[in-house]
C-alpha cells in the first residue's frame, strides 16, 4: 500500500488546466485542505506553518526530482529544484521536531505516538517530513515518476508496467499532443 501523504503534499503544485502551474498552499485555507487530506484534522493552520510546510514541500519535490532520474524531473521543478543537500537536511531537521515512540495497541497493530510536549506545528512538520522518509525508502519509490503530459507537473507511483502518465485525462492531453504534432507538421 502506497503511502500518500508526501505525494499528496507534492501535488500541491499541480497543472491548473491552462498550461499553467497552481500552487494550492498560498494561503491558511489550502493548508487546511491539505492537512485535512492527510488527516491532520487537530491542527490549526496559521501564516507560520504554511510557510514551514512550504519549505518541506521544496525539500519533497527536490527529492522525488532526484528520485525519478534518470527520467526527468516535474517541469515545475525543473529551474528551481532545491540543492540535493539541502533537502535532505531540512527533511531529516523537520522530522526530528517531533520524536515518536511506538505503541501496541490490541489486537496487535503498530501506531506512533508523538512525544508530549511537542508543539501542534512541529508535530505536522515532522508527520510530513516522515512521510517523506517513509515514501524515499520504500519499494514504491523505485516505481516513483513524474508525468510528461504537456503541462502536467505531478509525480506519480507506476501502477503497471505500461503507465506512462499520472491519470487517463494526461494519457488523452498527451495523445491530442501527439496528433497534432503529427497533423500539424510544417
């Protein structure tokens, strides 16, 4: 089973249907959704932590970039992309913010509890910072790409062996591209 919180923080940036790029977390309501998303519902979301998620989503989108290669990274992140270093220090720095203890519940299953004591806004950072560990160091990283559909921006995990975009309407932009490339050649 996938694990989609740091996808869902990475597709934040998505095409916005225009050939543009939108960024959803520029305000406390795309934040809201966000945690809502990833079932950090407890959490108020404040200037603050946007732009400390902000920051650990620049680290996550340079990662997944790296992770892709040697395939190309997101056109969102092609010009910016954060320094590999630096990534990875503010995604291991976010995620010790908050430290976890495991805990058995019964019947048997595993859960992380955060440590008392940490602050609501470290305790999102570090969620998200792990998730991104948690992606990076699994299986599904392996089958991690982003989508080359004109003007998708997304990453994606590879279902099958034959998937080549994020969803069927990128598949259908890319295949109206294609034929109009080749209908419309000079």
């Amino acid at each position: 089973m996938v694990n989609t919180v740091a996808l869902d923080l990475a597709s934040t940036i998505r095409h916005d249907g225009d050939g543009g790029v939108l960024d959803t977390l520029t305000s406390v309501d795309g934040l809201e959704a966000l945690l809502a998303d990833v079932g950090l519902v407890d959490v108020a979301a404040s200037d603050a932590l946007l732009v400390r998620v902000v920051e650990v989503r620049a680290a996550t989108r340079a990662l997944f970039a790296r992770a892709v290669e040697p395939g190309p990274p997101s056109r969102a992140d092609a010009n910016r992309l954060m320094p590999l270093d630096d990534a990875v220090a503010l995604i291991n720095r976010s995620a010790a913010l908050a430290p976890v203890t495991p805990a058995l519940s019964w019947p048997p299953s595993s859960t992380m509890h955060t440590v008392a004591g940490v602050s609501p806004d470290d305790a999102v950072l570090a969620t998200l910072a792990r998730a991104t560990i948690d992606f990076l160091t699994s299986p599904d990283a392996a089958e991690l790409r982003a989508c080359t559909a004109p003007r998708c921006v997304r990453y994606f995990v590879k279902g099958h062996g034959r998937q080549e975009f994020c969803k069927p309407s990128c598949s259908n932009r890319a295949r109206a591209a294609r034929h109009y490339s080749r209908t419309h050649a000079a």
